[in-house]
C-alpha cells in the first residue's frame, strides 16, 4: 500500500493552533503517494502565504488514517 498524504491548509482562528476558520474554504492541494513530494507541495504552498500569519498548511498522513492499527505503518 502507497504511504498517501494530504496537503491542505486554510485560515486559522490562531496562527498557535489548528482550527480552521472556514472548512468550506480549505484549500486542497493534493494526494501524494510519498512524504518527500507531499512535503514539497506543503513547503511551496505555505512559502506562497508566508506574509499571512493566519494562513497555516499542513501534510496529514493518510496511511496512518486508513490502517491505523497496522505495526508495519509507521
């Protein structure tokens, strides 16, 4: 099984925290099958809204998700 992530981000009520503002405006940016690209995707879309503090993206690791009793899955 490929070690999917997401890549998201959106507004946050406090640039501290994770809780977005408006989930319906999250904006998605993609699956990837390994932490490498799906950190890349993450990196560049965060150093896009560097200048805005609320602004917050994140790599959510879809894998662990998906088989979470798994020992193999790390």
């Amino acid at each position: 099984m490929a070690k999917l992530h997401l890549v998201f981000g959106g507004k946050v009520a406090d640039p501290r925290h994770l809780e977005f503002v408006d989930t319906s405006a999250l904006d998605i940016v993609g699956i990837y099958p390994n932490y490498e690209d799906a950190e890349e995707a993450w990196r560049s879309s965060a150093q896009r809204t560097v200048d805005d503090a609320e602004m917050r993206y994140v790599v959510v690791h879809l894998h662990k998700l998906l088989e979470p009793g798994d020992p193999t899955n790390p």
